[in-house]
C-alpha cells in the first residue's frame, strides 16, 4: 500500500469558499489485468477504515469535471471514461459520530472536521481501467492507497461498500460495451484472453463455443492473423476490437 504523511492545513473556512456544500463525488475506480478485477480503495488515515476515491464538487466546477479531476489525481489518468450510476443519499451514511471520533485526534483546523462530518449527497461514477498503467496516489485524508478485491473487501467507511457493489452489478450488465471502447486488452488478444476477462468480472464459467459465437455476433472484434507459439496445438486466431472509442452513453 502506498503511503501519504501530510499534515492537513486547509480550513473549513476556505472549503467552504471553494466547494459546494453537502454534495460530494465517489468514484470506483475497477481495475483489470490479467485475469484479475481489483478495485481501488484509499485508507481512512491511520484508522482500520476504508473508503472510495472521492471529493467535493468546486463552485466553478461541473459535476463532471470533478469526478475526473478526482480520477486524475488518485491515478495519474486523463481522459477515462466515466459512467455516472448511482446516487448515495441515506440520511445517516456519513456516520457523523464515528468520523468524528477518527478526526478527534488529528491535526485539523476544527471547522474543517465540522465540515467533513457534514451531511453529504455523494453522485457516484464508476470506471474500468487496466490497473498496470495506474500509479495510485493517496489524498490528504489518507493513510495508503491500494488495489482489493471488491468480492473480499476490508472494512469500508460510509456506505462505501453498498456503492461498490452497485458498480460491479452495473459493470457486469454493461460489460460488452466497456470491453469494445476501452483499453482493458493490450491488442491483439486471444478469444480465451477475452474469455478469460468476461470470466473473471462476471464470477462465472462460459461455454467457449457459445462465447465465441456470441462475441463474433456482436460485431466488435476483427479477427487477425493466427498466433503461432510453435506448440502441437492448433493455433488459436488473434482479434482485437474495430475501434477505441467510448460507446457507453451517460
């Protein structure tokens, strides 16, 4: 886990200047590699807590523009795409009394822990991202940044772990479109990498003969030449998708 010391020197004060009140951006941040769906979580400064990349929405600022800034900051990536999928709103998911007693001891300006410990509506987006070309970068609210599994959590802050599991639902029904207009496959791949990757988001087996069938059908792939290892078995066609571009729509 990679790890931040930095005393806090903002005051509610200048926040207060800066942000909207009572309304906050999350982001999930997945990240996939190799066969293996991580999700990025930042420590809750030294305490056993967790939480989401996230932060406040500037007064000059679209909503937009806040969700990627965050992005950007916590993983050095521009230019993601982002899907805005849920809205975090229960009246008690700040849980005041417990970040209170996690801010007690911390070197805050005391309107500043007035501030973080208000009410917040949270506009939660999510993301797909190869975690390789990620360098995770903790906030000033952090103890360390790292890669979980988001099927086997550490303890998470606020409803954190509500909206991470409303991402991955949201991920998984819309993963046909996530595949085809991002860069989460380095090209050419094999039809069992891609497999390997629908397998290993969606949390179960597929039927290879029916999965390529499926995959051909959607009209995403181009196949390429065959990928020659020199081994006995018969070569297996390299593909990779017809375009680069977003095709989810907000």
């Amino acid at each position: 886990m990679k790890k931040i010391n930095r005393k806090l020197s903002i005051s509610g004060t200048a926040l207060e200047k800066e942000f909207l009140p009572h309304i906050s951006v999350d982001v999930v941040v997945f990240g996939y590699h190799n066969g293996s769906l991580k999700v990025l979580v930042l420590q809750l400064f030294e305490s056993p807590w967790f939480v989401l990349p996230g932060g406040y929405i500037g007064r000059e600022e679209d909503l937009e523009e806040a969700a990627r800034r965050i992005v950007n900051e916590r993983t050095g990536l521009k230019n993601v795409h982002l899907e805005q999928f849920f809205t975090a709103g229960k009246k008690d998911r700040v849980q005041a009394e417990a970040l209170r007693e996690i801010l007690k001891e911390k070197e805050i300006d005391e309107e500043m822990k007035a501030w973080v410990a208000k009410r917040f509506i949270s506009v939660c987006y999510y993301t797909l991202v190869d975690n390789t070309k990620v360098a995770p970068v903790p906030d000033q609210f952090s103890g360390g940044i790292s890669w979980h599994d988001p099927l086997h959590l550490p303890p998470m802050f606020f409803d954190h772990a509500d909206i991470i599991g409303h991402a991955l639902k949201k991920l998984r029904n819309e993963l046909d479109a996530w595949l085809a207009g991002g860069n989460i496959l380095p090209e050419p791949f094999t039809m069992k990498d891609l497999q390997t990757c629908y397998e290993t988001i969606l949390q179960k087996k597929l039927v290879r003969t029916n999965f390529q069938r499926r995959m051909l059908a959607l009209g995403y792939l181009e196949r390429l030449r065959k990928h020659y290892s020199g081994r006995a078995h018969k070569a297996p066609y390299l593909y990779r998708f017809h375009h680069r571009e977003p095709v989810l729509k907000m």
